[in-house]
C-alpha cells in the first residue's frame, strides 16, 4: 500500500489480487491516481457490481465519488500504469496508459479475475505531454456503447461509473472533466507485446507470454508448441470478435495495435460508432481520412494487427528464426477462414437459416448490395425480415427486392424447420434496437450541457435490452433524418 493515499475500509466485497502488479517493473509504472477537486457520481453500474461480487448500496454517493475518482484508494489496490507500445494508423509509436491507471485485479466470488482500471486518472510518466484527463462526453459514450456490446452478447470491456471532476479539461474548447471506471479481463495488447519486443529483452517476452497463458489461455501450457497454441486462440478470437462486429455494423474507428486485446473483448471506444444505411466504406472517426479503418476494412485490420503480435512471439515459436516466421505466416493465414466461417454463419442465423447450402453466400451478398444500392437502414432492414410477412414499407416494393424474397423464402421453405423456428432466429440475432449516433448525441449533450441525464438513462434502458420490441423504445429504431444525420466522430483525447 501506498502511505501517502488514503484507503478505504472495504465495506463493498473487494477482494484484490494483482498478479500484473508482481510481473517485472518494465512492464509498468507504480503511481498513484492525481485527486481531482470536486468528483460527483454520474453513473454506477449497479448490475455489473452485482456480477463481479460488489455492492455499493452502503456508500454514499459522496463516498462513491470519491473512490471512483481515485481519490479514495479500495483497500488491497495497488495503483499501476501500464507501459506498451502500438502500431498508429500503421505507424510504431511506444505509448503506456497516459490518462489511466490500473487500480488492480478483483476476483469474484465465482474466482473469475478482472482489471479495475480508472480512465482519466491523470498525469502518468507515459502521458507524452497530455493532460491525461478525460472529457465528460466521451466517459459517457464508452459507458453507454460498451453495455449495449455487452448486450448483443459481443465481448467487450464494461463500464462501472463515471464521475465528474469539478475540473475543465482543455481540447478545441473547454469541457468538463470525468474518469471512467473501466472492468475488463486484462488490459493486455497487442501493443504490450510490441513494446517487450522492441526492449530487445527475450526474457521478458517469455515472462509475458507465459503470464498471458496462465491468466487467458491455461489450456494450451501443455501443448507441444504452447506459444504457437497462443497465436493460434488469439487469431481464433479476434476473428470471432471482428465477425460480431460486422453482424451488428459495429465501426470500431481506431484498430490501433493497442487498442487490440490479447483476451479477444473490445476496448476503447473512441470514435466508435453504428451504420445506419449500409455502406461498406462507412467511416465516422474524424482522424481516419483515408479510411484505414472503414467498416469493410476491419477483419484485414484485425489480421495486419494479428502479424504483428506474431513477428513478437517469432522467439518463442522456434530456435529456427526461418521456421519461426514460416509457423507464424502459416497460422495468420488462417484468419481469413475462420473470419469468414464466423461471420457466414453469423450471416445464416440472422436470415433464418439453420442449414448451410452454397447457394447460401450469393443470397446474401445479393440483399447486402440491395441495401447499398438503396441506402437501406441496415438494423431495420434486417429486423423487418423478421416479421411474418413481407414487409410493406415503399423501400421494398421493387422488382429487384421481391426477386430475392421470393429466392429467399423458397431457402426457407426448403428446412425442415417450419418457419417460425426461423423467425424465431431471426429476431434472436437481428437487433431491433442499437446506439443510433444522433440520439446518442443527444444525450450527452443534454448530460453535458444542461446536466439533464433523463436521455441517457432513457437510451441505455433501450440499448441494453436490444433485442426486444418494447413499444416504448419504439423512437430509438427510428434513422436519423438528413438534417440528423452524424458523420463524424472523435476519439476525445
């Protein structure tokens, strides 16, 4: 424990055991979080406390704030700041948590362990002469967008409370200032690996490597070639996760090496964001102007960043530098196959097709063109297939859509499961419900700028339950009309 900060008595069920805090000292920086002036609780995440074992009901909110700020340190804690290092937009860059800080490792009582990391924490000596602060709006977008990911059932960091500073931060102007508590199953990146690797230190890739099987993937440490095994599950995972993504238009924004878990979750949601109309060269985030990481781009994204984390574990794979590289490539080759098997049958269930035929991927690249030549909303789309009968809506009267209903509802037909097993499906994994960018807007301009919450905690309700079709989130399928329309996001750093 640090003397110069004071603990809190547990009165919540933490129970610390910070494994990442006992590796070797390059891998991190021991620091404690800067205090801000004035913390207030925005958000606390009453359901995800309950599953992780914890409950906040005996503190007040003042004290809620203050332990959420890092003014107030959780008893068995042990403050960190993580040292890696990420390929930018294709360009090596060493990096390190320069606005958060690892507070540490909670088990649950089912003995599941989780990373409790604060994001906005302030200065850290990896700040890179950033303020390492955090504005209000995007703490509460990553809150609100990491629980409906939760929600879809798509791996994802979680989000437990954010709380406001009673501080400005500066960016084009001033804003307020806020931290967000972060739970995730490790903070562990691709750009961790790239930063062991680029200190030269064999050694200490092994340790990291080794560290990484025991917490993530025990089943592999006795395979024949355990770190190949590795490279093997994280491509196995990724692919899973990049497919997820597409299903649900899901546009990361920033693919960064760093922004890559070695775990297979989601993480970082920056200038994030969700289609409306398909397009495949969607792109929102403003700092992507050549649309590295457009919608389409992303599982190429996901396999460069993958080579990346190969070339570091090259020492590991074999003695043989040559067969090293040749067991690496062999094994990123296989991303492609096991994207494609993932989003296919993504693809199948989301149609209502329990068989697999091969006629299967024209049906739908067939409907996916359909959208983009008709700016079709693609959530609505889809989820209007679900319905028990053609939907009647203008967009689909026409001759080129009826030509596919119809080759579709013969695939349909030609299942031994009747046709409500297939709608049943259908709406089981065709989203009614999801953070539609200009009501997302909305709402943090009204937490932000008249302190109003009522729209945020509206819209979490919604996109947290997203599969369902209440009829009093009805508004929330609703696309932004053209003066509504978001087309540019910011990674607010």
């Amino acid at each position: 424990m640090n003397p110069d900060r004071k603990y809190a008595k547990d009165s919540v069920g933490w129970q610390f055991d910070n494994s990442y805090a006992r590796l070797p000292e390059f891998f991190y920086a021991r620091l404690n979080p800067v205090p801000v002036r004035a913390p207030q609780l925005a958000m606390l995440n009453h359901t995800l406390a309950a599953s992780l074992g914890l409950d906040f009901h005996m503190l007040s909110e003042k004290e809620a704030a203050l332990l959420f700020a890092g003014n107030v340190l959780p008893e068995g804690s042990e403050p960190i700041a993580q040292a890696y290092a990420g390929h930018q937009y294709g360009h090596f860059t060493m990096l390190g948590d320069g606005r958060a800080i690892l507070l540490g490792e909670h088990l649950t009582p089912t003995g599941d362990r989780f990373d409790i990391q604060l994001k906005g924490s302030g200065q850290t000596r990896f700040s890179r002469r950033g303020d390492g602060r955090a504005a209000l709006a995007p703490m509460l977008r990553e809150y609100l967008v990491s629980e409906a990911m939760h929600a879809l059932n798509i791996p994802t960091t979680r989000s437990l409370a954010v709380v406001t500073t009673g501080e400005s931060v500066i960016r084009e102007t001033l804003l307020p200032g806020a931290i967000l508590t972060r739970v995730a199953a490790s903070h562990i990146r691709v750009g961790t690996f790239e930063y062991v690797a680029r200190l030269g230190n064999s050694e200490a890739i092994k340790i990291l490597a080794d560290y990484t099987i025991d917490r993530h993937y025990p089943d592999v440490a006795t395979a024949e070639n355990a770190y190949l095994a590795l490279l093997h599950n994280v491509i196995q995972r990724q692919a899973s996760l990049v497919a997820q993504w597409m299903l649900v238009g899901f546009i990361h924004g920033v693919m960064n090496t760093d922004n890559m878990t070695i775990s297979g979750e989601t993480i970082d949601y920056g200038p994030c964001a969700f289609m409306d109309a398909y397009d495949p060269d969607t792109v929102f985030s403003s700092i992507d102007q050549h649309g590295r990481y457009r919608y389409s781009n992303q599982p190429l994204i996901a396999q460069w960043n993958l080579a990346r984390f190969a070339e570091t574990l090259l020492p590991l794979l074999h003695p043989d530098q040559e067969k090293a590289v040749a067991l690496a490539e062999e094994a990123i080759h296989t991303f492609s196959a096991i994207f494609q098997h993932h989003w296919l049958t993504g693809m199948r269930k989301k149609l209502g097709l329990f068989t697999e035929e091969a006629e299967d991927i024209e049906l739908i690249k067939t409907v996916l063109a359909w959208m983009q030549q008709h700016q079709a909303d693609y959530t609505n789309t889809l989820r209007a297939l679900a319905a028990d009968t053609m939907p009647q809506d203008a967009l689909f009267q026409n001759a080129e859509f009826m030509e596919w209903h119809g080759r579709w509802q013969a695939r349909l037909l030609s299942q031994a499961e009747p046709k409500q097993a297939s709608l049943s499906l259908m709406r089981a994994h065709n989203p009614a419900i999801h953070p539609r960018n200009h009501q997302v807007e909305a709402a943090l301009a009204a937490a932000t700028e008249r302190g109003d919450y009522s729209l945020l905690q509206r819209l979490l309700a919604a996109v947290t339950a997203p599969y369902t079709d209440a009829p009093e989130y009805q508004d929330y399928r609703t696309p932004p009309l053209p003066s509504e329309r978001v087309c540019q996001t910011f990674c607010g750093t």
